[in-house]
C-alpha cells in the first residue's frame, strides 16, 4: 500500500518540487526517499549505492503501482540493456555515471571531457541518493554526475551526512545544483572556511564564515532534525571506556610506534606504521570489556570495526553472524535485520539498513571521518516503537592511536553538527 507523506515530508515534498535542483539532508530515517520520489517527474534516473539499488526498486513498484520500475544490475551489456529498456523509473548504482578516461598532459588517465561509459535514457529528474558519494570533485563518477545532471530538469541529492569529513565536501555537491554559481572549488573554500598548510597540502578546519554559508546553503538545501519533524529519537547514552595495554603489549607497541619495527619486521611508510599500531589496539583488555558489554546486552547489539580480520575473529569467538563489505547487499540487510547479535566492519553498514531492534552500538575502533561514524550509529538510533534509550560504547586505549582517533574524530563531529545545526537547521 503506498505511504502517505506526514506534514513534514509534505513540505520537503514541496520544497524540492519547487526548488527544482535541491539537497535533501534529513536525518536517517525521515523519509528521504518517500519526498524525493513524491516530487519526481517522470521518467527518472536514480543513482545510488549499489546495496540501495534492490529497496529503491523493491519501494517504487509499491508507492506507484502501474509504474515501469527497471533495476540495472548485472554484466556491463545487461546494464545497458535495462538503460536501453524505456522504463518510468530507471535505478542503478553510483559508479555507472563514470566517464570514459583519456590520458592527460601528464600521462595519468583522467575523466574525458563528455562521454559518459553508459548511454543513459532521456530524463526529467535525476536523483541521487547517498549523495555523499558524489562530493569528490576529481572522481569520474563524480564527473559523470556533473555531465548527466545538466541534461534534466530536475536534480535531487539526497543524503543524511552532506559532510561526511569537512566542510568543503558541501562544495561539488552544490556545484552538481548550479554549475554556474559554483565554478572554483578554491572560491569557495577561501570565501567560507578556514585552511591551514600541512605537508600534504593545504588542509580544511572549520567554517570561516558562518552566516555567509548558513545563506548560500538556505537557497539550496533543507535538512531537519527529528525534533523538528515532530519525532522522537531514542535517548543517547554514551560510554568511553577507557583501556590499558598489559606490560607486553605496550612494550611491542611503543617498539612499533617508536623504531618502526614489529618483530623481524621493518615499516618504510607512515601509512603501513598507523594499520599495524590500529591492529595492536585490539587488546586483550578491550577483547575483555567487549565481552561484559555483551553479556550485559538484553535487547542486543552491533558491534563495528574497522579490520575485517577483528570482525571476522570476534564472530569465530561468539558465534554471532559477520557482515563484510564482499557480502551482497541484500544479505547484509537479511542478516541486520534479523540478527540480535551482529558484528559488521564498519564499511559493510554504515548507511541504508535499519537496525532499530537493536539497543547497543560498540565501537571496537572507530572510522577517521565523523560522517562514518554518524551514519553507522544512526542504523540503530532512528525512530521505531521502541523508546528505550540506545547505549554507545567506544573502546579506546588510553595513549594509543584510538586515543589520538578518538579525540581527532570528537573535534571533527563538533564541526559537523555545528555546520548542520546553524547551516541546514538540523
């Protein structure tokens, strides 16, 4: 039966069908897909993640029975098949707006100029959800989202988390709004935040000017809160548990951290040195803890990390069922949803699946980017009939990088809800 839009939807409803090219950040769970889809003319394209693919096509037929719904999945061939196929409503991944790559002047291959891999339908609208996705402004995709935008009318971005790391990922999503009023990523940057010189360039730190791109962002994006939408989130408890390594364990640690060696073997790059120092966090106090916290879980939990091998180890020990990004996403849905006890590496579930039976997040580690972190916990944290508070749990080991992590990624979340707090009114 199809959804009736609540008073809230039925103003983002009208907004984007007024605005015409529009960001709709909503948080997890406000019905971004049911606005977007109520606002559409057709025929549409809809982008998004390839494990959001099946519900947008599971959620079409049902809130337009009549409709022509294609999924474009499969081979190469058999997704321009599905293009070629005339459909109301056409929906494929993200990655198929890739552009064709050319060598440039300095011989690496870059997006060319127009051609898009894929010959893409006639469209009124284009919706691209998780458009998080699209905020590189160097990425083909991103580029393929640029060239396939200026051909509809109508452009939708849809996305809980439009900054995932720092303010600047706002930039190419609102260029993909209006090219025109967006034509110099280094304007932008320079007229609203503040940068700082580090080694590996120039570096993004915080909004410069508050009131100037809280007005850019009004014309173009509309976000609300729970509270604002007349909804109820879970009550948030949040723990820090803060842990020690044993004697041996700091000892191997501060050999790393200090010779860049581990054992017979010797570290050339700062990158190699950071993956090792993360893996020897997971220690035998914070294996420890993760157990009490389980014991003490009635109403069950996800636990997230960043290693696929610590997932994969944790699920051997308790026999709960893994979640990894080389999973199908259909099964990653399956296994959240049904599942009391999960554990899930952090890139396998961090947006598109509902987890509200749940009550209790752990953070074996946590992400760099707060963005991650945020939609990982919003799984669990969104509106059901359960009014029971969700618990959070960060393990962090003290003068470790998940101390340096977690403190890094706080001031970084700080930033973000600010800007979406003063800016888009979340």
């Amino acid at each position: 039966m199809p959804l009736t839009p609540r008073k809230y939807q039925q103003v983002g409803i009208k907004f984007l069908t007024s605005k015409k090219r529009a960001l709709l950040c909503d948080q997890p769970g406000l019905g971004k897909t049911l606005q977007a889809s109520m606002a559409a003319e057709k025929p549409v394209l809809i982008a998004c993640p390839t494990y959001l693919v099946e519900q947008w096509a599971d959620f079409i037929p049902t809130q337009f029975p009549g409709d022509t719904v294609i999924a474009c999945t499969g081979a190469k061939a058999e997704r321009q098949r599905a293009l070629d196929t005339p459909a109301d409503w056409h929906i494929f991944n993200i990655e198929m707006m890739r552009k064709d790559l050319i060598k440039g002047p300095d011989g690496k291959k870059i997006p060319g100029p127009k051609f898009l891999i894929y010959r893409f339908p006639k469209a009124k609208t284009l919706i691209i959800d998780e458009s998080h996705h699209v905020k590189n402004k160097e990425a083909s995709h991103s580029q393929g989202a640029l060239e396939l935008s200026k051909k509809v009318d109508r452009l939708y971005l849809l996305t809980g988390t439009p900054i995932v790391k720092d303010a600047d990922d706002l930039y190419f999503q609102l260029k993909l709004i209006n090219p025109p009023a967006f034509t110099s990523y280094e304007k932008f940057v320079n007229s609203f935040l503040n940068t700082f010189a580090t080694s590996w360039g120039i570096q993004i730190s915080g909004v410069r000017d508050p009131k100037a791109l809280r007005k850019v962002l009004s014309q173009y994006a509309l976000g609300r809160s729970y509270k604002q939408a007349g909804l109820e989130l879970p009550d948030l408890v949040e723990n820090v548990h803060k842990l020690e390594f044993t004697s041996q364990e700091r000892k191997t640690y501060d050999n790393l951290k200090e010779n860049y060696r581990l054992e017979d073997k010797v570290y050339d790059y700062a990158v190699q040195i950071i993956s090792e120092l993360r893996k020897l966090t997971f220690c035998k106090e914070k294996i420890q803890t993760l157990i009490q916290l389980l014991l003490d879980c009635e109403k069950g939990a996800v636990i997230f990390t960043w290693y696929r091998d610590n997932a994969a180890a944790i699920a051997q020990a308790t026999g709960m069922p893994l979640i990894t990004g080389d999973m199908a996403p259909a099964e990653r849905a399956k296994i959240a949803r049904s599942s009391k006890f999960v554990v899930a590496t952090l890139a396998s579930l961090a947006e598109g699946v509902d987890m509200s039976h749940l009550r209790t997040v752990i953070f074996l580690e946590q992400d760099y980017t707060s963005g991650r972190l945020y939609q990982a916990l919003s799984r669990v944290r969104r509106y059901s009939a359960d009014k029971a508070p969700v618990h959070v749990h960060y393990l962090v080991v003290n003068k470790s990088i998940d101390s340096t992590i977690y403190s890094l990624v706080n001031r970084r979340v700080f930033d973000a809800k600010a800007i979406l707090h003063e800016e888009l009114g979340t």
